[in-house]
C-alpha cells in the first residue's frame, strides 16, 4: 500500500512539474523547457549569449522560461519602442522583486521596491518624484558642471602623481564620479580616501561581475533558504548590505538636522514627502515610506556610480587600444578649449569627441538587457502574453544588427558622424533604455561623461603597458552588466 502511494504521488508531481513546463498558448516560439528549471540549462550564465543564438534560431520576440518564469526576449528596436511605451509592460520580474529585497533589504522593513524595482501606481509615485526632484537640485542642468569640473580637477591632481607607472584606474574614478550626485542626494561630499567608501564600490563591482540574472537564486529565490545557497547568497548580499550601511547613517543625520522649511537635498526632500502623506495606500506613507527612502537612495547611490564609472574606464581603455582616436579627441580639446575648463557647451563643436563617447556606448553596452514584466495579460504581435511574464530587451542585439549598424564589431567613432564630419544621430542607439524606464540619470551620466573624458585629456596622455596596444583587451565582463576587463595606464603631463 505504501509502495503504491508513493507511486501514485511521483506520477502526480511528474504531471504537475510537466504541465508547469509547458508555455502557455500562442507564446511565442523559443526553445524547448524542462520542468522546474525551464531554459536554465541553455542559458547557463551568459544569458546575452543564449538570447543572441535563439534570435537567430527563433526570430525577434522568443518564449522562454527561467525556473517557473514565463518570460519574452525582444531583438527588434521597432517591436521594443512600442512595448516599453507601454505601460502594462512597465512591471518587474516577481523573482527578481523577490530576491533584490532579500539583497538589499533588512529584517521586517516595509518597502515597494523603491524605484528600481517596483511596479504599476507605486513606481509612478516614485519616479515621478525623484525625476522632478533630482531635476530641481540641477541633475541634468548645465550648473551643475562646477560641480563635476571640481571633481575633475581633484581626480586630475591625484593622478598627477602617478605618471609614468602602470596604474589601475578602475576603482581610480568611482568615487569622483559618484561625488557631484552624491552631493545632490545627501548634501555632502565622500572622501575619495575612506577605507569604508572604497570597500563599498570595489564590492559592488564584484557582485556585478560574480551574479547573473539567470543565476540559480536569481530563478528560484527560494534556493537561498537551502544550505549551499544560503552560504553564496550571504556572500553576493555583504556589498548591497555595506551599501544600505553608507545610506542608512546619511538617512539618520537628516533626520537628526531636518527643517521642515528648508530642503537641502534629495533625502530631505523625500522626508518632507513623506511627512505630508496622510493616505495609506502611498509608497511615501509611514514605514512603507521609510523602507522606500532606504531602496532608492541606493538605487540611485548604486547605479549612479557603477554605471557612469564602468563607462568612463571602457572609454579610457578603448583610448589605449587605439591611440589615433586619443591623438584626435586632444586635437579637438586643443581647438576648442584650449587651456581652459571644458564647458558643457563645448560639446556641440567637438562631434568627432561626441562620436567617441557615442560608440562607447554603443560598443560597450554595458546594460546590454533589462527585465520588465506585464501587469496584465496582452497580445503582442498576435502572441498572447501571461499577465506577469517577464519581457527582456535584446539592447546588445539592437545596437550590433549588421542590418542596422556597419560592421558592428568593430569600435568606429565615424559610425556617428556624417560626410561633413559633423555628428549624426542614430534612433537605435538606446544605451540608456526607450520608453517608461529609461535611465533617470542619462542626463547627469552624459555631462558626466564629457566633463570628464576631455578634462584629463586636456591634462594627460594615457598608454597601454604594452609595446603594441592592439594587445589590450577590449572585450567586456559578462555579469549583471557588462564589465571593463582588467587593464592597466602609464600616464604622462601634457605641456
């Protein structure tokens, strides 16, 4: 009796897990799942890989399934444009929301998902706020180039004694780079020399590199509760969790000093939101709101200063790869800048400088996808797509289509330039995301950017370590995002 109770219920979880496996009708074609774990296998950790070789094998918008995860990946920039317009396309992953509030969550804290991860009314709330706010305290606006430019200068000052050694610039331009919207966000400066500061960002750029979107947890978050992968996702949460430590006593100190009649950043700003809800449902309301302040402070903290960094090293790398391209940008700097402080400004009589930074962006792609999810069931192309499937942006796919884009591969600034040698514009470049969640930083990350690159050019000259350059590795890190592989300068005064 008992043999045959145990049979009757391994055949009815086999029925179970085989009819879990199965994508729902009219999906869109992809590769074969299996049960439970769904495309895991093909998938591997470079989740890039797999969705380039389904779009050649399946077309522009694929089927697949990630664990239990009933997901879409789109390849084509006409289909996506229209999708990610769209607000029932604007939601999140459940998994990931899951996970991420593991991650940077702590104990019993009330939270949406601040605004990287949360969804439908509440994610309008919360960017719509910040986006305004981030806006009145300059994000975006030519003033806040003094800002920028003086980090320019200290990170020029300390480079300066370096020159002629092999260097690592990597975690060299993190903190400077994160300062000017650091200042914004809490009103103060972070000391390019803490210890506590530099563990922060050289973890953070870890975790990018050592997680996938496709790794085991991130699928099936319950796993972190299982011995082995409790002990590896204790590990990947200390840099989040040393993160969420730097925000928190930044919270705690405007806290402390608050005015009701005078907001000095952002963090004030959003205190004094939320000390003017009074309705429940709101994501600023009470402790919902506290726990949202903590998410998007280090939403913003976090991809604020990793992104713009990560960029701003593949630049200097691809500079060391290929040295005419420097000889020319300085060229440019010497022209219309001469000795003194590059100015916003000068960008739109620099676009050989313009179409640099644009092909780094391009060829980089260091966000090459992002997961949004469906609030409600739709019909895309004649597909019909589950409320809560997950719906993946090909981005790396799009800004390398040979039909689309000339040898692809290949690093070209003349890619964004037209005959006259002057700057073209190309629609499918999307390096900052299309529709209702493009990147609220672009702005800031552009002046960034600019600012940055032809100020040390104007002061220093970069070289590889080695005899021929062309031995320097430009291809990225595979990871969260895509990384800057390790690479070292020798610098050297410009007269």
């Amino acid at each position: 009796m008992i043999l045959l109770i145990l049979v009757f219920i391994f055949i009815a979880l086999c029925m179970i897990l085989k009819d879990k496996s199965r994508l729902p009708k009219n999906f869109p074609p992809g590769p074969p799942c299996l049960p439970v774990i769904g495309n895991v296998l093909s998938v591997g950790y470079d989740l890039k890989s797999a969705f380039n070789t389904w779009r050649e094998k399946y077309g522009s918008i694929v089927g697949f399934k990630l664990g239990n995860q009933t997901s879409v990946v789109i390849s084509d920039f006409d289909t996506l444009n229209e999708v990610f317009k769209d607000d029932r396309y604007s939601g999140r992953p459940e998994n990931l929301q899951e996970v991420f509030s593991a991650f940077f969550g702590k104990g019993k804290e009330k939270s949406t998902g601040g605004i990287v991860f949360s969804h439908g009314d509440h994610w309008k709330e919360q960017r719509k706020f910040a986006s305004r706010t981030l806006k009145d305290f300059g994000v975006g606006k030519s003033g806040l180039q003094t800002l920028i430019n003086d980090e320019v200068k200290k990170l020029i000052d300390e480079l300066q004694n370096d020159t002629g050694k092999p260097i690592d610039l990597r975690l060299r331009t993190n903190l400077a780079i994160v300062n000017t919207l650091w200042q914004v966000l809490n009103g103060e400066k972070s000391d390019l020399n803490n210890p506590k500061m530099k563990r922060v960002f050289k973890s953070t750029t870890e975790f990018i590199v050592s997680n996938s979107l496709s790794g085991p947890v991130m699928i099936m978050p319950w796993l972190r509760h299982l011995p082995y992968f409790n002990s590896k996702f204790e590990e990947a949460r200390k840099s989040p969790q040393e993160m969420r430590e730097i925000t928190s006593e930044s919270i705690q100190r405007h806290k402390d000093s608050y005015q009701e009649d005078h907001q000095r950043d952002f963090i004030d700003c959003y205190i004094k939101k939320m000390n003017e809800t009074e309705e429940s449902g709101s994501s600023f309301y009470n402790e919902t709101g506290e726990g949202n302040l903590q998410r998007t402070l280090m939403d913003l903290f976090g991809a604020g200063s990793e992104t713009t960094a990560t960029i701003l090293c593949f630049a200097f790398n691809y500079l060391i790869r290929f040295p005419s391209i420097q000889q020319k940008i300085q060229e440019e700097i010497e022209l219309v800048i001469g000795s003194r402080a590059p100015l916003l400004e000068d960008r739109q009589e620099m676009p050989y400088t313009d179409a640099f930074l644009h092909e780094v962006l391009r060829h980089s792609c260091i966000v090459y996808t992002t997961p949004h999810a469906t609030t409600e069931q739709v019909t895309l192309h004649g597909y019909t797509l589950p409320k809560g499937t997950a719906v993946y942006a090909n981005i790396w796919w799009i800004m390398n289509d040979p039909e689309h884009w000339d040898k692809p591969e290949e690093f070209n600034p003349l890619r964004f330039m037209n005959e006259a040698g002057k700057f073209k514009k190309n629609d499918r470049f999307i390096p900052f995301l299309i529709g209702k969640r493009f990147c609220l930083g672009q702005n800031l990350a552009q002046h960034e950017l600019f600012l940055f690159l032809t100020g040390l050019l104007q002061k220093l000259s970069f070289s590889s370590i080695y005899e021929d350059p062309e031995m320097v590795n430009i291809n990225p890190i595979v990871g969260f995002m895509h990384q800057c592989p390790e690479f070292q300068v020798v610098m050297k005064e410009r007269l």
